[in-house]
C-alpha cells in the first residue's frame, strides 16, 4: 500500500480519489462494524497485478478524469499499468465484425 503520509495539503482532494482509485470497485476504503476501518487485501489493486481495461474505464467515468490520467495516477501510487493505446487496440480486436460486403466487379 502506498505512503499517503506524503501528500501535501494542497494534495488532500486527490488523495480520496487515489484511494478510490486502488479499490478494486473504486469505492475505497471499506468499514467494518462500528465504523472500524477493515480492509481486505483482496480489496485493493496491488504491483504486479493486471489492472483491467474495465477498472481504467470505469474509473474514468466515476471520477470525471480522461483515461491517460487515470493511468498516469495509479503509475505514481505503484501500479503497473499497460500502455492504454495498446490495452484498447487489444480489446478492439476482439469485438466481432460485421462480415464485409464483396464489391461487384
């Protein structure tokens, strides 16, 4: 998990929403009974693990942030994020295909 004891003052807005970023269902931090803070290791993205094209889109769309700057953020919190070009061209290859008309000669 990262250090969040370095974020600046000024840096206290974004760090909610990093936190958020890491939760695998972008919610954050969960609580527990009596509003103790429980996390669970299953709970958060961590390095070394495949974050989805699914996690970075709908992170975007949650938090109002382009897709680059989703990726660039969980990068600097230590997560191993694949080149987004590459990641949607990928997944662009697997959505089916209108078969193509033939062109008459």
């Amino acid at each position: 998990m990262p250090d969040f004891s370095t974020y600046r003052t000024r840096d206290r807005a974004d760090l909610w929403d990093d936190i958020a970023l890491l939760s695998r269902d972008l919610s954050g931090p969960g609580l527990g009974p009596a509003g103790a803070f429980r996390p669970s290791p299953l709970q958060w993205l961590t390095p070394g693990t495949q974050v989805p094209l699914r996690h970075l889109c709908a992170a975007s769309t949650k938090l109002g942030i382009p897709l680059a700057e989703v990726a660039v953020r969980l990068r600097g919190l230590g997560i191993d994020v694949p080149d987004i070009a590459d990641t949607v061209r990928a997944a662009m290859v697997k959505l089916p295909r209108l078969p193509q008309e033939q062109n008459p000669a």
